[in-house]
C-alpha cells in the first residue's frame, strides 16, 4: 500500500491539506494524525470495515477495544450513555488527554468496542486533530499509531518505523506535547475508577469528583482472569522496546547500592540507563528513548523509578509494564 505524507503545521493547520486527510477517512481509509498525547491511527469509527483496518495495520487483537475521538461535547450524547459526572469532566478537562468509558448507545459496530457494552471517548487538545474531526462528519476511532506491543509513537518518524506501507496518510505535525497516552477513567458505575494513569492525574480528577478507585491495572501489576474484563488492553505486552528493561524500584537507602551491582553483573553488556526527576521531561522523552535505544543496538535499558504521585503514576505505569525485571 502506498503512503501519503502529509506535513501539516501544528499550529495553524492548512485548510487544503486538512481537506486532503480528510477525504481518505471519508472513503474509509486510514490516517494518521497528531494528537497532544501520542500519534493516533484513526478511521471512520462507524464504519466496520474501515476500522477493522486499524486492527489490520497495527497487528491488535481483535477483543482489545479502540478510543473514539469527538469534536465536540455534543458528540458524546449520540454515541453514548453519559451521566453527571462524565458531563462534568468533559466540562473539565475537555479538550485534553482525559478518556471516559461510559455505556454505549450502540451506535458504533462492535469491532470499535471489542464487544464489550462500554465505548472510551477522547476530544484532544491538538489544533491538527480536532481540526481533521470537524471536517468529517463522523467520530474517528483511533488507538495509538505503533505496531501492536512497540512503544507509542511521539513523532511522525517512530509513525512512519512502524507503519509505511501499512496506513493510507500519515499526517507529520513535528513531536507531540505529552508523550504518554491519555488518561483512560471507567465513569459508567457509580465510582468511577481508573483503568490508565496519564497526564490528567488522580489528584486533578478527585478534585473536581471526590474520590475513585484505582484499578490494579493503573499501577502496571499484571493481571489474572476476570480482571481483565474492565481493562481488557491490559492483557498484552505494551510498549516493549527491544531491549531488556530493567526498572530499579529500591528505596533511596539501598539503590545505590543495588545499581552498582547490577552494573558489575551487567559489564561487558551494551547498558544504556534512564534517571531523571524531571517528571513532565520523564514522561515526553520515556517513549523516544525506547526506541532510540534500540536503535543503537542497547541490550539493556535500566530506568531509575520515580514516586507515584502526580505524573509519576503514569510514568510507572508504562515502565512496569515495558521491564522484564524489576529490582525493589
Ligand atoms: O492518548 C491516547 O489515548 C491515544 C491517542 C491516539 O488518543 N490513544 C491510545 O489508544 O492510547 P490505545 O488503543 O493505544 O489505548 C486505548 C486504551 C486501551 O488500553 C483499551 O483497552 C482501553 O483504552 N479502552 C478502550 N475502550 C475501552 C472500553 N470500552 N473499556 C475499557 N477500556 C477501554
Ligand atoms: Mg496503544
């Protein structure tokens, strides 16, 4: 399959070429496009055939369900059940890297939601996005734009690795804000709980709510059974670079002691190590590192955990979950 890039200005987004992007979602084609979090692969998320070529291009399972992207409030009301408090967060914190899983109206085929009765809606906060959703006349279902189980891709470059040949458009708006994927918070029970740390942390939400629950799945532990059923993503590899990822969880009293035996044990090995304190730094560059590690042919990358408050959930979360190992 021939893809067409398109370089479209983050800020202020060509008219002709927003045009352009559109018309192969309209002929329910795929297209890549920037959102403040990560890239997203979107189609016409009421077109079965068109969203089964997400599954396609990416290699996801099919039972792992995909975030519909709105334009506006408006929107959410047709595609689902959406209750006080869903309303007050999208009020909120919309546009922005905050999705909500509420009940399904049934309007979107079941390939969207992996079967289950709930739909995840996202409106980002990324002039060139919510510009492309306008100009369709339709929501775009779009999971992150890597390969099934790779990282996320934070620039069109990590896209084009992953996906050329596989998508119809990639649409290159230069790197993303964020880097992490949004926050994905259940509000169709009468608690609601976080299934996905991000940018839009607990503290911000349980301030605008009152107290959630946190899903086991938000601090990247790995599930068992029916604890997969609220979080079925939570079931695959995520964001594995290449690389063994190596995460040191010790308490400051004796990390410096386990990485300087974890250096003696890994001599000889081609070790690259991540540290910073700079959370929102952390949080943009964790994926780009990934990748650029592995290119550089690294046999093991070895992270330096942060405290779980604020961002640094959401940082965890994705390091958890990419380590082979982990030394507390
Ligand atoms: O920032 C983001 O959220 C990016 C951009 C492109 O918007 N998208 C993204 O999509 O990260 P994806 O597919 O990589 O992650 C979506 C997560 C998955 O873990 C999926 O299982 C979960 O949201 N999800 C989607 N629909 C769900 C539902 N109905 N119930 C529970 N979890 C759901
Ligand atoms: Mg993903």
């Amino acid at each position: 399959m021939k893809t067409v890039v398109l370089k479209i200005n983050a800020k202020k987004p060509q008219k002709s070429k927003i045009k352009r992007a559109a018309c192969f979602l309209t002929n329910n084609e795929t297209v890549v496009f920037p959102t403040e979090t990560v890239y997203g692969l979107g189609a016409n998320a009421l077109d079965e055939k068109a969203v089964k070529k997400i599954f396609k291009a990416k290699g996801r399972p099919s039972d792992n369900p995909i975030i519909v992207h709105v334009a506006s409030i408006d929107e959410t009301f047709f595609l689902a059940k959406v209750n006080e408090t869903a309303l007050k967060l999208m009020k909120h914190f919309w546009p922005g890297p905050l999705t909500l899983v509420m009940k399904s109206s049934g309007l979107v085929p079941k390939v969207v939601t992996g079967g289950l009765d709930t739909i995840a809606l996202r409106l980002p906060n990324h002039p060139v996005a919510l510009a492309l959703i306008k100009e369709c006349s339709f929501p775009i279902a779009a999971p992150s734009a890597n390969i099934s189980g790779r990282p996320s891709a934070t620039t069109a470059k990590h896209v084009l690795d992953d996906l050329r040949g596989r998508v119809d458009c990639i649409i290159d708006s230069g790197a993303v804000k964020i880097g992490l994927e949004s926050t994905v918070l259940d509000v169709s029970a009468i608690t609601p709980v976080l299934l996905r740390p991000g940018n839009i942390t607990v503290e911000k939400i349980e301030k605008i709510i009152g107290k959630i629950k946190i899903h086991k799945s938000s601090y990247g532990s790995k599930l068992s059974g029916s604890e997969f059923a609220k979080a079925p993503g939570m079931k695959y590899t995520h964001y594995a670079p290449r690389a063994k990822v190596i995460l040191i969880e010790a308490d400051a009293k004796n990390k410096n002691a386990k990485i300087k035996k974890l250096k003696e044990e890994l001599r000889g090995k081609k070790v690259v190590f991540i540290k910073s304190k700079n959370k929102p730094k952390l949080a943009s560059d964790l994926f780009k590192m990934f990748r650029e590690f592995d290119k550089s042919g690294a046999n093991f990358i070895v992270v330096e955990g942060v405290n779980q408050t604020g961002l640094g959930l959401a940082i965890m979360n994705r390091v958890r979950k990419a380590a082979s190992k982990v030394i507390l």
